[in-house]
C-alpha cells in the first residue's frame, strides 16, 4: 500500500449494484470486482489504494441471514489492521438490517464501514451504482485531522450518508430509495461533500485492534398490530417454543389495544421471560408510552420503548444484545441506552 494514500478494502456480498451485461447473451452476470481500476479509471484519481474482496458464493440479499453478518465482521476484523475504511457493497433489500447488526456487531469501531448499493445494475449506462460507489470509497477514505471523517457504520445512498442503523429502505423504485426519517444525514453530497462532525459518532481513542460479536441471538420475531387482529394468532406467536424478543409495531406514538385479552397476552409473554420492545409502525417519530392510556398500559405490562428506533435496528439490537447473555436486568439496561447512536432519548 501507498503509506500516503487511504487503503480500502471493498467487501462485494452481491447485489444489484455488481451485475452486468453479458455482451454475448445481455443476461446480467456478476461483475469482477478485481478490474475495477479498468472499469472506472476516474477511481485512480482519488487518494486511495484499493483492493476487493468478493464473497462467494454471492448472495441475494433477500436469503441474507445472520450467519452472514458474522463472516461480514469476521472479514472486516481479520483486515483490520490493513486497511483505513471498508466499503460494503450489498442488495438493497436487506442492506438496512445487515449494516444495523454491524453497527453493533463490529464492538469498539475507529474506522468507516460504508454500506451501499445501488437500484440498477452498475454494467447499465444509466446505473446509479457508479457514483455510489466511487462515493462511497472516498469516504471512506476521508481523513480529519488525522483521523478518519465517519469513523462509524454509514449507508451511503443517492447523494447522501445516513448512519446505517437509523435507515429503512422506502422505495423498490425511486433512486433515493434509502431514508433516515428520525436523524439528519451525516453528510451531503453535491458538488462537495459536506460532513456534519457535530452529528458523528466519533471514539474517545482510536485503535488499530476490532473486537467483534459473533453470538447473536435466535429467538426474534416481529408481530405488527393492526385493526381486527386475532387473539388466536397473538396467542400462537407468544407461545413459539424458545421465542426470546418480540418487535412490537404499535400505532403512532406507541399505542396499542386496550383489550384485556391483548394486555393479558403481552402480559404473561413478559412474566415468562419474553422481552416486548415497543417500536412505532410510523416512519417518523418516536414511542412515548407515557403520553395516552393505550401506551402507558403496554408501559405498565413490562413492554420496553423503543424510542424512535427503526424496526430494523430494533430487531439487530435485540439478536445483539441477547447474544450477550447478560443477566436480565443488564439484558433491559442495554436495550433503554443507545449504543451505537441508534435512538435518541
């Protein structure tokens, strides 16, 4: 590596960002990620050195699995040392979950991990994965005073860098298909790119070491209220066989049926050691179970808020966190702080 330079490794999981066109047959086939100073020689314009690694077999993002996110931090851990900044290159559809566990998952993080991707394949001449990508990499080479810009879990998407554990993908279409409804971005892209410091993430001293986590937790599921749910099907997914965390999408600002069979049931789940985080079914805003009886009843039962926490992070999170296996008071500690910035109190 060039000692003057940023050295980034870029890490390729798969995606519609890495597909091109077969100029035999036009279907889209995997690109090589190996040429990509050929590819895109306006790379060799920025102060980076830069080196990939593709995993394989690649995988679509919708049959990601936490497996996965533990041989992603495995990479980032074993390069550590090598490397200034990572980018993630990874589909769409999942890229949101996977970059929120590794905001947690990668323990005492100094250094950028950029997530991003793209809505049309990068071998398409109208594709939004080039500049996606070459941004992402600078970035992720970005220094400030010495020490790197965004040293934390970023997702970088159509002109803007959000921190990853705080974005939900809104469009299957749209090219800014990412959005962070409840933090600002940590920077915006035009003809610069504009870094807001005040609003990043930023260690109290920096390390060349990475501890990672690689016990997450099974056990988590997701219920999301809505009008006329069943008793029976509440019932039956409080009483899955080893279930250890239920997301609870509740309306608004928290609120959920006043039922005495809907208490009941979130209830006795609590009573046997199931935790209950609130999460609202709203992109923007946040739980407040104190502010109507419908809220302060969930509250009451032992159901933890979520805050403004993304249904995303709060599933991470909660595998994170149990992974852990801390006592059940340290369990609930951990889940009302924010560790990694992912909510705000």
């Amino acid at each position: 590596m060039n000692p003057t330079k940023s050295s980034i490794l870029i890490i390729y999981t798969g995606g519609t960002i890495g597909m091109k066109n077969d100029e035999h047959t036009g279907a889209l086939i995997p690109f090589d990620f190996s040429g990509i100073y050929e590819e895109f020689p306006s790379l060799k314009r920025l102060n980076v050195d830069i080196e990939v690694i593709t995993l394989s077999p690649i995988i679509d993002s919708s049959n990601v699995a936490p497996e996965n996110w533990v041989r992603l931090a495995e990479i980032i851990r074993d390069n550590y040392a090598s490397y200034d900044g990572f980018v993630v290159l990874h589909g769409t559809d999942t890229m949101s979950y996977t970059a929120s566990a590794l905001s947690f998952m990668l323990e005492d993080l100094t250094k950028p991990v950029v997530f991003t991707g793209s809505q049309i394949p990068i071998g398409v001449l109208r594709t939004d994965g080039r500049e996606n990508l070459i941004t992402s990499i600078e970035i992720a080479g970005a220094r400030s005073d010495d020490h790197p810009t965004v040293p934390e879990v970023s997702l970088y998407f159509q002109n803007r860098l959000f921190r990853a554990n705080r974005t939900t993908k809104r469009s299957a279409e749209a090219l800014n298909a990412f959005v962070s409804d409840n933090y600002p971005p940590l920077a915006n892209v035009g003809v610069n790119i504009a870094y807001h410091k005040s609003i990043i993430n930023y260690p109290a001293t920096y390390s060349n070491e990475l501890h990672i986590a690689t016990h997450l937790a099974e056990g988590v599921e997701i219920i999301k209220i809505f009008p006329g749910m069943s008793r029976q099907i509440l019932e039956a997914v409080f009483s899955i066989p080893h279930l250890k965390a239920v997301v609870l999408e509740t309306f608004g600002a928290g609120n959920a049926p006043t039922c005495e069979w809907f208490i009941r049931i979130i209830t006795d789940a609590i009573s046997r050691g199931v935790i209950v985080l609130n999460i609202t079914q709203c992109g923007g805003g946040a739980v407040e179970m104190d502010l109507y009886d419908t809220g302060l009843r969930l509250k009451q039962a032992g159901v933890v808020c979520g805050y403004d926490m993304t249904t995303e992070a709060a599933v991470a999170k909660l595998m994170y966190v149990l992974g852990l296996n801390r006592s059940k008071e340290e369990t609930l500690s951990l889940l009302r702080e924010p560790l990694r910035g992912e909510f705000t109190v």
